[in-house]
C-alpha cells in the first residue's frame, strides 16, 4: 500500500518522537510504575491526543490508517504509553462521534490538549469477552442516572479525569455516560500489580450510588452496544499498531545484534539458522503492515467487511508481534533476559496486546461469524 508524504511524514514524527522522548526513559517508566504525564501533554502538542477527533473541537481529523501510523511510531519507544494512548484517543472518539454538541464542547477541546485524560470502562468481574453480560446498572432518578456496579482492569483508573462507561439501562439495553472524577459515589480500588504496561496505572473503578447527570448520557439509551462495537474496531487497529512498532524495533536491535555478536570465531549473522529466523521476523513484520493497513482502510471506509477486518488484523498482528519480540529476545540470548536490555519489557508490554480490545480467541470467533454469514 502506497502512503502519502503526510502520512509518512506522520509515521516520522511519530517514531522520531518516540526515540528521542519515550525510549530513553521507558525503563525507568516501567521499573518505578510512572505515568509520565509531561510526555503525554508534548504528544497532545503534536495532535495526537485527538487523532480522529473534529477539527472543530480541537482535534487533527486524521483516518484510522493515519491513527496505524502513528501508534507503530510512538510504540518503538514505549509501548505502555503509546497503548495508553490509544485508550485516551478511543475514549475521546466517542464523546465526539455520538455525543451531544453540548457534551462535545464541554470535555473535547480538553481531552485533545491532554488537560483532561480519559479511560474507558466496559469490562466487569464477571463480563469481559462477554459484553452483553454486564452488570452495572443506571436507574435514572430525576435529573441524575444513579449507577451501581464494578469495572475492572481499567487503564488509567484513579487517576483519568473522565470515565467513559458502558452501563446497563434496563435489562436490554446497554448505554454510555460520561463519568467525572470527582463523582458523588465514585471510587476506585487499589493499583493492580501487572506483568506488562506498567507506565500506566490499572485499577477497579467502583460505583456505589454514583450520582450521574443525565446529559451525560452518550447518544441515545441503548446505543452503547454500538458505540462499543464501533469504538472497538478502531481500538483494535491501534493495538494491532503498538504490537507491530514494538516488533519492528526488536527485529532491528536482532539484526544489528548479529552483525556484532561472534560466536565460534565468526558473527552470528554468518549462521544460517539465525539468518532463516530473522528472514520470518521480516516476512511477519510485512504481513503485519499490510493486513493492519488494509483493515484500516476499511474501517475509514465503512465497508461491510470492516469489523472482520479489524478483527483479523488485530489477531494476527498481536500474534505475529509477541512472536517477533520472543525471537529477537531469543537471539540476543542471556543478553534479552536482562532489564539493562528493553527486549523483556517489550516481550512483557505485547503479552497482554492478544487479551485485551477482545482476546485473540473472541478475535477468532468474529471472524468465523462473518465468514459463515455467507452460508445461511
């Protein structure tokens, strides 16, 4: 797929940022358990708190594949904070879309300038790949939605300034509202402690008699199934992204590995069975790019086939990703397996790339669902 000199001057800035801004303080990011918020307000500068937000508001109007670009940049210097990112840019993306033109103009304009940061909740204790088994509940009362129920697992709890939520209506509908910080009701449990994605806090967010206003509310009741579902196919393109950034990036410190390693009196790229493994690691990375920009294209183009896409592109590329970054930690040896070398907390970061925005399982189950559409 050709690219156009935008969006490859997108993907520079993007990754050129991420070398001189993210890399050379994501160890410390992830050994002390850091949100490096400064960061994020110089990302915001560059436009990229609002990728696919309106203009109008604050946002840059970019695509979905100008968003792929971006994310494969930012990730090849901290994939935490770029998935973080993306999380914020989700969050954002609905408010914009299918919010009110008061709700629009009330939180936008700030989340597009990092002075507000947003999460996302819609995984519960009991409802994760099961979006239709939530058990949070808005009763409206008045002028307020009084919301009781947990959601877990959530990037950014206690700390976001807003909280984006799935909710239950009535027993058949779910919808989103808009949940400040400073609630009535609101709370949050403690940090969870996590293998990967640790430049981001991940909490429980709680809501016991959490008093809402109604104008709040995202859309119209029932419409959260899909706003979820639509958010969700972009939110897989941007993880899909971050996997295939952090892949490139190994793959590149594994090739000039070999070119300086020796081992029995020559360098390691002279073997054949590391030659033959980087040459998988390379056709992978292609693979990637190509399916995750094709899904891209999809999804900005709204074609029937877009959810399956997005589907396809995150299960592979997650995938592929996770097993780039275990080659490339495998080449390096005892080296890779050492926190002085970044490959382990990207092995770490990625792990969590194939549960996430649906687990590559349900990712499988969407696919065979569109597939055998075509039979009935």
């Amino acid at each position: 797929m050709k690219l156009s000199e935008e969006q490859i001057a997108f993907y520079d800035v993007a990754k050129n940022f991420a070398i001189e801004k993210m890399a050379p303080h994501a160890e410390k990011w992830d050994e002390e358990k850091i949100l490096p918020v400064e960061t994020l307000h110089e990302l915001a500068q560059l436009g990229f708190a609002g990728i696919y937000v309106s203009p109008d508001l604050g946002g840059s109007g970019l695509s979905r594949l100008d968003s792929t670009l971006i994310f494969e940049g930012l990730s090849q210097g901290c994939t935490s904070t770029a998935a973080f990112l993306s999380i914020h840019n989700m969050a954002t993306w609905m408010i914009d879309n299918f919010g009110s033109q008061e709700l629009k103009e009330r939180f936008v304009p700030d989340l597009c300038l990092m002075k507000k940061i947003s999460s996302y909740c819609l995984t519960e204790p009991g409802a994760g790949s099961d979006a239709g088994g939530l058990r949070t509940k808005a009763k409206k009362s008045g002028d307020y939605y009084i919301l009781n129920g947990t959601k877990s697992f959530i990037s950014g709890g206690g700390f976001s300034d807003i909280y984006v939520t799935m909710v239950k209506t009535d027993e058949n509908s779910i919808s989103t509202l808009v949940i400040e910080k400073d609630s009535e009701g609101l709370s949050f449990g403690g940090q969870e402690k996590k293998m990967g994605w640790n430049s981001q806090p991940t909490s429980q967010v709680i809501f016991e008699d959490c008093k809402v206003p109604v104008e709040n509310l995202i859309g119209q009741e029932g419409d959260g199934f899909k706003i979820a579902m639509m958010g969700l196919d972009g939110g897989r393109l941007n993880i899909a992204a971050c996997s295939l950034g952090t892949a490139q990036s190994a793959y590149e410190k594994a090739v000039q590995y070999v070119g300086e390693r020796e081992q029995f009196g020559k360098k390691l790229q002279e073997f054949q069975a590391l030659q033959f493994k980087l040459a998988d690691m390379c056709t992978e990375l292609e693979a990637s790019r190509l399916i995750l920009r094709e899904a891209a294209t999809k999804v900005d183009d709204n074609t029937s086939d877009k959810t399956k896409a997005a589907a396809m592109a995150k299960r592979f590329v997650t995938d592929a990703g996770f097993n780039i970054v275990n080659e490339a930690l495998q080449i390096h040896g005892g080296y890779g397996y050492l926190k002085d070398y970044p490959l382990e907390r990207n092995l770490r970061d990625l792990r969590v790339h194939q549960i996430l925005e649906g687990t590559n399982e349900i990712m499988r189950v969407i696919i065979a669902r569109e597939i055998l559409k075509e039979n009935k």
